[in-house]
C-alpha cells in the first residue's frame, strides 16, 4: 500500500478544505485559533511531506530543514513574506499562495476602514455604548466628505485595482502608484499614474495596497506623511511594516494628517501603544479576508494547490513555479 503523505496543518481552518485534504494526506493539526509556539511548530513540523502554513508562521531554514523530503508548503495567504522563498527555491521546494480570492474582501474593507475613518464610526459607536451621547448638535463628530474626494491607492495589483473600482462608485477622483504604469487602469477607471510624493500631495485618503518587501519596508515615514494634506486619511490592508508607526503616532498628534484606518500592524498582532490612545485611528483585527466565502475559497486554494504538486500536477497558484520548470519539487 502507498503511504499517505503527512501534512502539518498549523492553524485551524474552515472545515470543508480539511476535510478534502484529509482524504488524500494524514493530517496533524494544531487545532486552535491562536498561532501555533515556536516550540511546537518545530517538534511538528518535522519529518513532513507538506506543511499549510499562516503568515504568522515563520518558515525558515531551521523549519524547511526539518523534513528532508519535505515536498510542498503552503500559505493560506496572499503574501509569503512569512517563507524564505530563497531557500525553498534553493531545496527545490514549490510554495503555494492564496492570490485573487480574497480581492474583493479585502477590497471591501479598505473602503469600509475609509468610510468609517472619514463619518468616525468608531467613535460614534463608543460615544452612545458608554451613555454620554445626551443629545443631537450640529457640531457633533463632524467628518469627512467620502463623495466627489481624492482616492490614491499605493500598489495596483488586483486589491488596489479593486479599491479604485469602489472608489470610482463614489464619484471619487483616482490617482495611482505602482511599480508598472497600467494604461488599462487608467483607460477603464479613469485614474491618474503618478509618483509617491504627488499621490501623497493631492490624495484625501491614501490606500495602501502593495506586497511587502525590502522596498516597501517603511515605505510610509515620517517624510512621506509630512507630504500629506493635514485632514488626509491613511489607511493600511497591507502589510504593517509597509508603515512606520511611531512616526505615523506623531504625525497624528502633530496634526500633520487627519487620521488613520489600519487592519495590520508593524509589530503584530501588538499595536504601537500611543496609537491606541487617539480616537482618529479605527483599527481592526487583520480581517481583511474575514469573509466565510473568501476564507473557504482560500482554503480549498491552497489544499488543491499542495495537492496537485504532490500527485505531481503544477498549480497555477504556485509562488516559485521555476523549482518545476527546472525539473525539481515533483512528487
């Protein structure tokens, strides 16, 4: 009889992906909501054919070394900054990513993080749970006009694309950066290619929408936010470090922007503390994908993926197809 292959699966996961996993793999979970320790990710991760994997799992050397047949790894994520995709490469180790089924979830919460910084939903809802909203006033929590503003987005792959997308259903006026130009964009959207600085200038909310990388580390500072308009709303769906936070916690309370909108943090899941003093930042809990049906689509994403490499099928959701092409990574 044929052995099964063994799969570490480290979080828990929408059951029906699972269950399909499990009819082709033996499967050892690390069933429960929080991430799984150090520790025990390196006592389980050893000897495997596969390892499912979250962004809060850090897979490195010391991990991939652990199984040396290990065939397959993959990230129930889009990004994969959490894997050393260098050295998986290197061992000829395809990684599976989870790209294109949680645009539009992510997307959605972009523009909720928008709407909600700009009417401050936030604060209005701790206002009448706490019992001091007493009365109507026309000065009371005052915002920011969404309809007819300035939308720039930072990096137009398919979630920036599809911020424009909601933006341009608010009549709003769109600006992009991106490291390509993309005329299509601009021809079916009506938004502007700019650079950084001038996005920055003229954009009343800035979206940040771009992969992290050694480029994009940081790539909003205490320069870039100086740029901005003092009434200007930031608003991160990225990733954490692509935002310097204790020089976005100064701009703040220097007044330098109007407020901010975060799902990721650059310390994760810890939050700068300062930031959560001020009633201008709605944060949430990395929900970008926190939809049932983005979640499950996710899911079955990357078990088929790692199941195809394993029957020795090439995925189209594969992040380092080049490990294949060259011969390695088959089962």
């Amino acid at each position: 009889m044929e052995r099964r292959p063994e799969i570490l699966v480290t979080r828990s996961l929408p059951e029906e992906p699972v269950e399909e996993l499990a009819r082709h793999a033996d499967i050892d979970i690390w069933d429960n909501n929080e991430p799984i320790p150090r520790d025990e990710l390196l006592e389980r991760a050893r000897d495997k054919d596969g390892l499912l994997v979250l962004l809060s799992d850090r897979i490195d050397r010391e991990v991939i070394d652990l199984s040396p047949d290990l065939k397959v790894i993959g990230n129930y994520a889009v990004g994969f900054d959490n894997i050393d995709i260098s050295y998986a490469t290197e061992k000829g180790i395809p990684v599976i990513n989870t790209p294109g089924v949680l645009t539009d979830a992510t997307a959605d919460l972009a523009f909720a993080l928008i709407l909600a910084s700009a009417r401050r939903i936030a604060e209005g809802d701790r206002l009448v749970r706490s019992g001091r909203f007493t009365s109507w006033g026309p000065k009371l929590l005052l915002g920011k006009d969404v309809d007819g503003s300035t939308l720039g987005v930072v990096g137009a792959g398919k979630i920036g694309r599809a911020v424009l997308e909601r933006g341009r259903g608010f009549r709003m006026k769109l600006l992009y950066n991106s490291r390509k130009r993309k005329k299509d964009i601009e021809d079916e959207l009506g938004a502007e290619y700019t650079d950084l600085e001038t996005l920055l200038a003229r954009s009343d909310y800035v979206s940040l929408n771009c992969p992290l990388t050694g480029e994009t580390h940081h790539l909003i500072g205490p320069d870039e936010l100086s740029i901005m308009k003092d009434d200007a709303i930031l608003i991160n769906t990225a990733r954490g470090p692509v935002v310097d936070e204790k020089a976005l916690y100064e701009a703040l309370i220097r007044g330098e922007i109007g407020g901010a909108g975060m799902d990721v943090f650059e310390n994760e899941p810890e939050v700068y503390p300062p930031l959560m003093e001020l009633e201008n930042v709605t944060m949430v809990p990395h929900i970008g994908s926190a939809t049932h049906t983005a979640r499950r689509k996710m899911g079955f994403l990357v078990v088929n993926g790692m199941l195809d490499i394993l029957k020795g099928r090439k995925p189209g959701n594969i992040v380092n197809p080049e490990v294949l092409d060259r011969g390695k990574g088959d089962a």
